[in-house]
C-alpha cells in the first residue's frame, strides 16, 4: 500500500457528454488507480480503494469527456 504522501491518479475517456453514460469510464479510471495502489500480488486490488478519499474531475473533450480520478490527501477528522 502506499503512504499518504503519494499521489496517484487515472484516467479513462468516455465518448458522451451524457453523465449516465459515464459508467463504463468511471468503472475503468477506478480499476487503473486500483492497480497502481494495490500490492503487484494482491488478489483483491479493488480494496485499496475503500475507505480512502478521492477526487474526481471531468474534462470536456471533443465529443465526449475524460473522466480523471485521484488519491487526495487525508483530512485531519
């Protein structure tokens, strides 16, 4: 797992302005951070994503939008 100094992020492109069609897009950018966080022997990398704070952005593109998820820095609670 990495500490909470890192910053990580991905993206992935979603062909409609629409945002109900921006499932497939969030599912993929979420599954590449989850790579990126998890151990390279973890089976269930899906986990580094729980309980830990994201941020999302959205950029318009030509056609469509790319959808830009981050790891972002722990809040003191």
């Amino acid at each position: 797992m990495t500490g909470p100094e890192e910053n990580y992020s991905a993206e992935a492109e979603a062909s409609s302005r629409d945002p109900h069609d921006w499932g497939r897009a969030m599912a993929l950018a979420l599954t590449r951070l989850a790579e990126q966080l998890a151990p390279e022997d973890s089976e269930n990398r899906h986990a580094s994503l729980v309980d830990r704070p994201l941020q999302l952005r959205i950029h318009d593109d030509d056609g469509g939008v790319t959808i830009t998820i981050a790891t972002a820095a722990e809040s003191g609670h």
